[in-house]
C-alpha cells in the first residue's frame, strides 16, 4: 500500500482502503456506504454524524462543536463531511435515519377504466390466423417489424390452443399461453424529493391492491434538488449514482409490491411516473445541469414512454414505462399531474392550486386558462433551519393552542415532544398573532408591552433577542418567525402576482385546492392566521393529498388522461416571478403579517 493509503474499518460494514486527504463522508460513499447527508457535505446541516472508535485525530473540533454536544465529542462522534482522517480508522455508523410520515393517499377523480395496455384471449383456428395476419399487416403499414420473438411464439401455437394477445397502445408487446387476461396490472409511482411512493393497481378493476413507499435515497446526497444538481454536476459519475440510487428503490418497492400480493413480475405491463422535473432527469440518468442555473432550462419535457431496460428496472422487459411531462424546470411532471387530477385544463370555475414544500408550485386556471409559478419557501415549512425544527415524524409537535392560561400541543403519535415539525410551527406563529404576542411585522413583543401575565411568562429575553416557550425547552426565536415570514411571503407573493395576470381578486377565485405530502398537513386556520392565504380564501380550501401520484393513477388507467396531461404542458403559461416589475416591492408587503387590501 502507498505512503498515501490508509485503512477505513465500518463496524459491521468491512474494510477500504482510503487515500489520505478525503474527508470521511466522501470515503464512505466511495464504498457503497450511505449516511444521512441533507446538506450534501458542505459541514451546515450536521446530520452526517459517526462515531469514531479508534484513530481519533483532530485538528478542526471548533466547527464540529457548532452542531455536536460535549457528551456526543466526548464520545467520538464526529461530522464525517468535515473530519478528514490521516491514519487508519475505525468507525462506527449512527442509526440516524428518521421516520418520516409519507402521503400515499390522494383523491381521485371520476374517470373510465380504459388503460393504455389491453388484454384479447384467442383460439388459434382459421380464422385467428387470418387475424394474426391482419396484425402483421397493421405493422407493416405502420413500418414497425413484428418483433421475432412475437413470430416465434405464434409459431409454436397448435390448432386449438388457447393463447392471449398483450397489445400496448393497438400494438402487440407479446403472446401468453392459455386465457391470462385476469392478470393485467401495472404501478403508479410518485418520486418526490424526500419521499418515493409506488401503488400496484389492477388495470382490469382500477383498484389499487396495495402501495408501498420509501424515503428517497437521493436525501444521501443532499435534501433538496439543488444540492442534487451540484452533486451530478461536480462528482464523477454523479448523475449515474443518483440515477441508480432511485432505481434501486424502485426495484426495491416494485419487489415488495409484487412478492406480497403474489403477483408475478411478468404480469406488470405498464407503470407511469410522476415527479419533478429534476427527480425524473435524474431517474433517466440524464445530467440536470441545465436546470441548475440559469436560464432553468430543462433538457426535455415532453412526456415519453420507455422499455423498462432502458432504465434497468427488474421487470419483465415488455414493461412500458410512461414518465408525465413537465412544464418547465420548476413546474414538473408532479404538478402537471396534479393539474389533471383537479381538472384545471377543463374546469368552468376559477381554480387556484398550491403545491407547498420547499419549493411552492401553483397554477391559476380561470375556466381553463392556465398560468404557473413556482416560488422558493425555503425549508422552514419543513421544519428545517427552525431553532427546534424536525421532520414530521414521531415525537414531532404538530399542533399548538394558546389559551386559556396554558399552551397545548398535539405531538405526533402521542410522545415526549422532540421538537416541532413544519405545521406546528406555523400554527404556533397563527397563535401567537392571534394572541398578539407579536406585531405585524413579526417582532416578537418585549414583556413590558404586553398585559395578560401568562403571555409576558412565556416571553423569553435576553438583552434584545426574544423568544417564546411552547413547551420545556422547545422555542421559538424571532429568526424562526422571519423564516416562516420568508416562506409565507414568496407563497403570498406568487398568488398575488398570477392574481394580477389574469386579472383576478381574492374574492374572484372559487376554489383553493391544496396538495402535496406537507400541505396535507397545513391547517385553513394557520394558513390565514399567519396571511399566507387571504381570509377570502378561508372557506374555499380543498386538501387533495398526494396529486402526484393519483395524476399517475390516472395516466395509468385512463390513456386519455396522458391527451389531457399533454395539454396542461401545451397551454399552461409560466409566469418567472423575478422577472416582474417590482416583484421585490411586493414580497416584501407579504411578508407582513397585515395583508389586507394586498389581494
Ligand atoms: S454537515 Fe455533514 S453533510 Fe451536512
């Protein structure tokens, strides 16, 4: 071994040799070892944490110390992105995956069961061969061959046997022996950013037997799609990691799916894919540079159906894979599918979709007409960069009450509170501007302007900074409340100005339809308690869950449905907020907790 070279001992996981000078995150990942990475090491999220058991050496601890308490150094944990060993090492790996509620479920609309792939059952005599040279006929004048596969079975059949036709989009995918048409199915699958959600549908029933869902493992290499971007551009082989890595949970949940409901692999012939715009370049392992700076131009939007080798799925090879279109690098295929299930290419009404998440997404039908804008909320409605921010998991507070002399919560699934996740945050900033705790421009109040003596003992002070007590030691800061501030006004901002360019009020708009894994969760109250929705938008809100995925279902069960998705990519506007006269004035109004007359 070189001068260079030293040895990497995982507990549990072997040994690597490692050149010398890399820090410990990226020689981990070298050898097929994921950890939790959201910032995708660049030493500002401290998610990264091993534990070090022997060969401890540091140089840099000041900066480990930013995110690591005294007992955790003390125990040799270490941020492995900015610990960069110099000799052999033996590490430990920390459980630090979380348990993050995923959204299956979405509402679906009323539509036909009429898939794009069908099924005949034949009885070979006379008349069927006459008809099998009918089809060959039909190809040839559509210049597509007779795949030989497909002639060698027909080939084998005797007079008499019974056999059935597969055929995708009129075309035959391939000849089964006996009568199989009860076995037709296909999966409708979700890639979000943070979560990957699969349903395996029965084409024949429309029913969904049954879904199964997984964190994406994309999170491994940065939370959000931009650190994802970075990653396939800069690493080496980048975008084919990323591109495997969903793949390899694909086949993973497509497995599960299939083994559980005794279901053979050969018998998916369809699966149709919704997500954003980066998930899905990077699904086709196609290099999302471009959609990383600017102009955000994505390499392409179109919807396409593929061959399931194409993209190294484990299913039978005659399986087609549609992936919905996008409209632009920030309105994906997820809302182009959401679009469909709220029908706002055909709706008679005027129509307001949101997608909140990092990023907010929405789209303005007035009776069809269609404008889009996407906006960056940043992650504090996640939960993230808040003071005791966490994923919506176990142990996370989700609700939150002022009154009546007390502060109640509601943590998920019932336990000791470690935190609070994004919509408890912004129902404990409604309370706390219904409660008058602060003022509309967000600053938290000194005791001293403040009567009710319950309010003044929750108020926390040290020299200017402010905080307020939920509960123990969970808090909120003042620049918790400018993050959720931040993240309300570019939402506001974004409705307002697709208001503008159809010429529409608060009051003009009928419906406010609310998707999405995060929004799902998102109370009216909160929403119009803090002002990132209108009060005259208080009643109107529908929750529609997991768009995304029922777009897919519908793609799925429907083929007219991929006509309609065609069309919202066709005739949807993209409205690219900077680029508006004082665009900057207005996000700054929103940001305000007072936004009347703003809409
Ligand atoms: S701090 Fe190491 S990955 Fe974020």
């Amino acid at each position: 071994m070189g001068d260079n070279m030293s040895i990497l001992s995982v507990r549990g996981r072997g040994s690597f040799d490692f050149e010398v000078g890399k820090n410990l995150l990226s020689i981990l990942k070298k050898n097929g070892i994921m950890i939790e990475n959201p910032c995708a090491g660049k030493g500002y999220c401290g998610k990264c944490k091993v534990q070090i058991l022997e060969g401890l050496n540091d140089d840099n601890l000041q900066e480990h110390r930013k995110f690591l308490s005294e007992e955790e150094i003390k125990k040799g944990i270490r941020l492995s992105c900015l610990y960069v060993p110099k000799n052999d090492i033996s590490i430990e790996l920390i459980d630090n995956e979380e348990k993050v509620k995923i959204l299956d479920k979405g509402y679906l609309p009323d539509f036909k069961i009429d898939p794009l792939v069908k099924k005949e059952c034949k009885k070979l005599s006379y008349d069927s061969l006459a008809t099998s040279s009918d089809i060959e006929a039909i190809l040839k004048s559509e210049k597509r061959a007779l795949p030989i596969d497909i002639i060698r079975k027909l080939s084998d059949l005797e007079e008499g046997d019974i056999y059935t036709l597969v055929k995708y989009d009129k075309e035959i995918i391939c000849i089964e022996d006996g009568d199989t048409t009860g076995s037709l199915y296909g999966f409708a699958v979700d890639i979000g950013t943070t979560t990957i959600v699969a349903s395996l549908i029965d084409l024949n029933t429309g029913v969904e037997l049954d879904n199964a869902s997984s964190i994406n493992p994309q999170k491994n290499y940065g939370l959000d799609v931009l650190s994802r971007i970075n990653y396939a551009c800069k690493e080496e082989n980048g975008t084919y990691e990323l591109s495997k890595s969903v793949i390899d949970c694909l086949n993973g949940l497509f497995e599960e799916l299939c083994i559980n409901n005794n279901i053979s692999t050969e018998n998916i012939y369809d699966i149709t894919i919704a997500a954003n715009t980066t998930m899905l370049h990077l699904l086709l392992g196609v290099n999302p540079k471009s959609l990383g700076v600017n102009p955000y131009r994505p390499i392409f939007k179109e919807g396409r159906t593929y061959l399931s080798e194409d993209l190294d799925l484990k299913i039978s090879n005659k399986t087609r894979v549609y992936c919905l279109p996008s409209v632009s690098a920030f309105i994906g295929a997820d809302i182009t599918a959401g679009a469909i299930v709220s029908k706002l290419n055909t709706t008679k009404e005027r129509v307001l979709f949101i997608d909140i998440g990092t990023n907010g997404e929405m789209i303005l039908s007035d009776n069809g007409k269609m404008i889009a804008c996407s906006c960056a909320a940043g992650p504090a409605l996640e939960g993230m960069n808040i003071t005791c921010g966490v994923r919506a998991g176990v142990g996370a507070i989700e609700g939150i009450t002022i009154e009546n002399d007390s502060v109640s919560i509601e943590v998920i699934g019932d336990k000791y509170p470690n935190g609070i996740c994004g919509s408890g945050i912004l129902e404990a900033i409604s309370e706390l501007n219904r409660r008058n705790l602060v003022n509309k421009s967000g600053r938290i109040k000194k005791k001293e302007d403040l009567e009710d003596d319950f309010l003044k003992s929750i108020i926390i002070e040290d020299g200017k900074k402010r905080s307020v007590v939920l509960v123990d030691d969970i808090i909120i800061t003042q620049n918790d409340i400018r993050q959720v501030q931040l993240a309300k006004g570019a939402i506001l901002s974004g409705i307002i100005s697709l208001s503008n360019h159809l010429n529409l009020t608060a009051k003009d708009i009928d419906k406010v339809i609310i998707a999405g894994q995060f929004g799902a969760h998102l109370k009216v109250e909160s929403l119009v308690g803090i002002g990132m929705l209108p009060k005259e938008f208080e009643d109107k809100v529908n929750y529609i869950g997991n768009s995304s995925k029922s777009g897919a279902v519908l793609c799925l069960l429907d083929k007219s449905k991929r006509e309609e998705v065609k069309d919202v990519l066709d005739n949807c506007g993209y409205l690219e907020l900077s680029l508006l006269d004082n665009y900057e004035g207005l996000f700054a109004k929103c940001l305000s907790f007072d936004i009347n007359k703003l809409l």
